[in-house]
C-alpha cells in the first residue's frame, strides 16, 4: 500500500516539474509582453517574488539572524548581487536576440560550473568537460557562421555574460546557503537581488518611465514573479525530495524547448533552421556535464 501510494506521489510531483518547466518557457514571452524598461523588468521580477515571500519567511529570517548572526545573513546578499546582475543581463540580452537562442546560451550554466568547479576548487579537469566545451564552442562557432559573423548584435553576448554571472551566483550559493533554510533563502536572494540592482533603474530614469497605467505590462511583470521565479523554481526544488538530482536537472532542458514554441506561437518569431544544429550541441554539451555529475569522479 505504501509503495503505491509513494508511486503516486512520484506521479504527481513529476506533472508539477512539467508545469514548472514549462512556466520557464514563457519568460521569454512575458518578458517582451513588458514594455517596461530592461532594468526595472529585471529588478523588479525578482524584487516582487521576495516581497511575495515575506509574510512566509519573517519568522525564519528572525531566528537565523538570532543564531547565526547578522553575518551569515549579509553573506547571503552576495550571491543575491550576482543573481540579481544576472537577470539584469539576462533581460536585455532577451530583448536583443531570438528568446531561443537566449534559453539555449542559458542551459549552459551546468558546463561552465563543472569547469568552474574544476579550475578553482579540484584542479583536474575531466575529460568529458573538455567534450562538452568542444561542443560549445563548436555550437557557438556554427551560430556565427549561419549569422554572417555576427551574434544577434549584443543580445547573445549579454546571454553569455548572463550564464557566467550565474554560474558565479551558484558557486558562492554552495559555500554560504550552508545550515540556512532554502524558504529564507530564496526569500533573501530575491528580496535583496532586486533592491541591490534597483539603483541601476535609477540611474537612467528607468523607473521614472514606468507607467502604472500599462495594464499588460505590470501584468506580465507580476506573471513573471509569480510563475517562472516561484511556481517553477519552488517545483524543481521539491521535485529533489523524490527523484535524484540529475533526473530533475533534466527537466531544465524542457525550457528552451517550450520557450522556442512559445515564442512562435505568441510572438510568430521563428529563429533560422540553421540555427538549430547549434541548439542541439548546446543540448548536447549539458547533457554530458549531467550525467557526469552522476558517474563517479576519476
């Protein structure tokens, strides 16, 4: 009877990384359904989901502040800074290229950081991470070359910057989330990866052109906070009580797959079919890193 019922639970959790994945695939939508300036889209994405958790996370914020102190709390707004300049590239890279080739870029993440991980902390690089960079540069390469030598303007290098910050962000998330519960964790990463990067909507005027009577933008703007930063990242989360980790890294990959139709069927947008050898590289070099992540080290 328990077996069943745990089968069932499985069942279940596994439609919720589904409906998690596939909030991810509109990002990219609802990301150019906003017409708000990229700086205000990127802080406030963020900014809105921590306040979102606040009622939630009040009391657990308290008692980490009185057993571990106020220092282990601003440790915490380093990886908030790094993530919340990640979004800020992340948008206006969005903004500048094909929404499939931004969610494609981004699923490298798990490439950069094994080599990451390697460089600064173990020192031997495996070889299957030296395989999986030869497919990235091989995919970056081929998308330069279908492009005519150019890389969708700037949009793909901010992309790639984008990816690099977050990987930065997971790197220094390892050391310092260590004993801090994930609720009040990701509660102060939002919070403070948004009012962090907030003077940067400043500094232009970017705020001061937000107008609240722009209905579908502030809509779009709160459907991000809501769907993709919470509903999706929450689902991957509790889906690691009950898969292991690499089976549910994999539902990662479901974003720039259902970002590609999305964007087709809201935004007509289709990128170029010699573009797509370069996607399923990309693919390709995550997919190694994944399931080297499972094998063991040597």
């Amino acid at each position: 009877m328990e077996i069943i019922e745990e089968t069932g639970k499985k069942r279940v959790v596994l439609v919720f990384m589904v409906i998690g994945a596939l909030t991810f695939g509109f990002v990219g939508v609802l990301t150019r359904i906003c017409l708000f300036p990229d700086t205000v889209i990127a802080s406030f994405r963020i900014l809105l989901a921590g306040l979102i958790l606040s009622p939630f996370c009040i009391t657990g914020v308290w008692k980490l502040l009185k057993k571990q102190g106020i220092k282990k709390y601003l440790l915490l707004l380093i990886p908030a800074l790094f993530l919340g300049l990640h979004f800020q590239l992340w948008v206006m890279g969005l903004k500048r290229t094909y929404i499939a080739t931004a969610s494609f870029i981004v699923t490298l993440s798990p490439v950069f950081f094994a080599l990451a991980e390697r460089l600064i902390f173990r020192g031997k690089i495996h070889k299957r991470t030296y395989i999986a960079l030869g497919l990235v540069v091989a995919g970056a390469l081929w998308l330069l070359w279908v492009r005519g030598g150019k890389l969708g303007k700037e949009g793909d290098l901010f992309c790639f910057a984008s990816m690099l910050l977050f990987v930065i962000y997971l790197l220094v998330s390892q050391r310092v989330s260590r004993n801090v519960p994930h609720l009040v964790y990701i509660h102060t990463i939002y919070l403070w990866g948004g009012l962090l990067t907030l003077p940067l909507s400043l500094i232009n005027g970017d705020l001061a052109a937000v107008r609240l009577n722009d209905l579908a933008s502030l809509s779009a703007l709160m459907a991000l906070a809501l769907f993709p930063s919470l509903i999706g990242h929450t689902t991957l989360n509790y889906g690691v009580r009950y898969f292991p980790p690499l089976t549910v890294s994999f539902f990662t990959l479901l974003e720039p797959v259902f970002a590609t139709i999305t964007a087709a069927i809201f935004l007509s947008e289709f990128p170029g079919i010699g573009e797509f050898p370069s996607y399923i590289l990309f693919l390709s070099a995550t997919v190694i890193i994944m399931l080297k992540m499972k094998s063991k080290p040597g």
